[in-house]
C-alpha cells in the first residue's frame, strides 16, 4: 500500500511553495508585520483566484470540496514562508466549523463568500484561564423566542479586528456549543491587543447580548472536532515552518566561517542539524496520517490529531531553538530573519492547547 501523496497533492505542494516563494519572502513578510491590521489583502486576493480559501468549501457552495490532507500541503507551505493573515483560522477553522454544524442557509451565506475569498472568519474559544478546556469556557449562550444570544469576553481571537464573522465557543447547560455571530451586530466590542508573533493579529471580543446562530452536530462532539482540525492545522503549519528554519540555520553554517572554515565543519552543529532532522521526519509521516485519518473517520482521528499536535509544536519550538544557536549572536537580532520563526513556534505551541494539553487528551481518549 502506498502512504505517500497523491500526484495532485504532490502538484498542490509544489505549486503552493512557488507562489509563496514569489509573492510572499521574507521582505514581504516584515512589509506586513509593520502594518496595522497584519492583513495583506493583495496577497489574498491572489490566494482567492488559486481556490485556496474554498479548498475544503463543498461544491455546491462553490468550492473545491477537497479533504485535510489536501489543505494541510497548503499549510505547510504557508509555515514554511511564515505567511501572515488570517488564512488557517479563515479558510481553514472557520470553514470547517461551518461545513461540520452550519444549516444550508447559513452556509450558503458564509461558505460561499469565503470561497469566493469575499469574507474572512475567525474561531474564539480562549478566555481569560487561556485554555480550551471546556470547564474554562464560561461565554453564555441564552435561547429565546427571538433566537440565540451570547454573553462572555473571549481573548486572543485571531484577526478579529478584520473578520466579518466569528465562530463563539459558549455553554448551554455546562455543554459547549458553537455558534456564529456577525461582527457587525449590536454588542459585538473587538479591541485589538499586542502579540509577540507580529505575522498574526490577536484581539479580545467581548459580546453582550449579542445574536447568534447555533451550528449543529452534537455539542461538545462538534467542539472536539473543531479540536482536531485545529490541531492538524496548527500541525501542518509548525512542519513548514520547522523545515525553514533548519534550511536556514544549514545555509548559515555553509558560509559563516570561524577558524578559517566553515562552522558547518564542526560537529557540535552537525549534531544540531541533525537533531532536528530526526525529530522532523518521523513527525512528518504522522502529520500525513493524522489528515488522512481526519478525512476518513477513523476511529483514532482524534487520538493522534492530538498526537500530531502536541509532537510538531514541541519540534518546531525546539528546532527554531537550536537554529537560532547555530547562527550565533546575529540570530538573536532582529535584523535576521530567524526570530520571525522562532515567534511564530511561540504562537502555535499555545494556539488551541499546548503540547501538555493535548497529551493529556491522547491519556483521556485511550482511558488511562
């Protein structure tokens, strides 16, 4: 049996790195993070004409309709070249969240407009506790003659400041549930904050009595599949970025010279590089399963969405750790372009639990 990808994701990949390579470097990158909102709508422009924000958007709402798998060979990329914007938690969280609860009306209202790249969303789960564990969630959701509405703060919510819709996370009856809210309704107050990683935006949400439409499937059960897609997302974007930083930190050690020969030559950072190499490969394939897992409802989907989490983001700190020690002091600067990774390892080890969470979560789900 074949594990590796298909010729179209392979093609998918490979198209995604030479687009990024051309419209999103490095001086890109630092163009925007100097920019208010963080939000290249250029770039995005041009990533709604390759299909990109429809990928995983069924047909019938005018997208392609393809799987995990597929947009995490987008994620990657996007890692790799520290894409800033609101791609994963627009065209990828968002999405999903729709396409796992959202009624056809909906749906056809939001789906269709991120397809066509003419809406961005965004998910809010974290509150003031910085966890997604359910028992510190405590947004309430109300339900009335008139409908759902919410009240809570949520902090931390990706670019908020510039979503049309956000995905709340509230309980009903100590279950959590999933609802959409517009931004634009009454009692909605985005204030945007500071975040180390400058190629993502973060605002705190705080939403009084504010409507909303519920998404179904279950409760908690659709809040812990959005757990999953987000973790494999999050995974596939720290894989890319672990790649760039080690291709950088090898370039490095090729041309800076100590002692009259390359630092490279010396073992202390042979040892370094491989190291990471080591780490990166095996997690590489477990990436691979935890998508395909993902697409096809296997019973461990969960288990090792979870597994993939919490083992890249543990990679990607550690190998942007030690690639910034193979470029000695100038990687501590900002004028080299390693801190930009080295934020970013920071972000996704918090950004929808951190690696203690979900080992614990891979504990709970094999009932040790």
């Amino acid at each position: 049996m074949d594990f590796g990808l298909s010729e179209e994701q392979q093609q998918l990949k490979e198209s995604a790195h030479a687009f990024l390579s051309g419209e999103c470097p490095t001086t890109f990158v630092r163009k925007v993070m100097a920019t208010d909102d963080g939000y290249p709508r250029e770039l995005y422009d041009q990533i709604a004409k390759l299909g990109w924000t429809g990928l995983i958007v069924p047909e019938k709402f005018g997208g392609a309709g393809l799987g995990m798998l597929d947009m995490a060979m987008i994620l990657e990329e996007g890692g790799y070249a520290a894409m800033p914007g609101p791609f994963l938690f627009s065209s990828m969280l968002a999405a999903s969240a729709l396409k796992l609860g959202g009624s056809e009306q909906l749906n056809a209202k939001w789906l269709t407009a991120l397809a066509e790249g003419n809406a961005v969303g965004t998910v809010a789960v974290v509150e003031g506790a910085g966890s997604i564990d359910h028992r510190d969630i405590h947004a309430i959701a109300m339900k009335s003659d008139a409908g759902w509405r919410l009240n809570g703060a949520k902090m931390f919510v990706p670019y908020a400041d510039v979503a049309d819709f956000i995905v709340v996370a509230a309980k009903r009856d100590s279950d959590v549930r999933l609802f959409v809210v517009d931004t634009k309704s009454p009692g909605v107050t985005i204030r945007s904050r500071k975040n180390l990683d400058l190629t993502r935006r973060v605002a705190s949400v705080e939403l009084r009595n504010v409507p909303a439409k519920r998404l179904h499937g279950g409760g908690s059960q659709l809040f812990a599949k959005l757990v999953d897609v987000a973790a494999i997302a999050v995974a596939a974007d720290s894989l890319g970025g672990t790649e760039r930083a080690l291709e950088m930190a090898v370039d490095y050690s090729k041309v800076r010279e100590q002692f009259g020969k390359p630092i490279g030559s010396f073992q202390a950072l042979k040892h370094a590089a491989a190291e990471i190499v080591a780490d990166l490969e095996p997690a590489r394939a477990m990436l691979w399963y935890a998508a395909y897992a993902l697409d096809t409802g296997a019973a461990d989907a969960s288990r090792i969405a979870a597994m993939a989490k919490a083992r890249l983001c543990d990679i990607y700190s550690r190998g942007t750790d030690r690639a910034v020690l193979m470029h000695g002091g100038i990687g501590f600067t900002w004028e080299h372009d390693m801190h930009i990774w080295f934020k970013r390892a920071r972000f996704n080890e918090s950004y929808f639990g951190s690696p203690s969470f979900h080992r614990e979560r891979v504990a709970s789900l094999n009932a040790y």
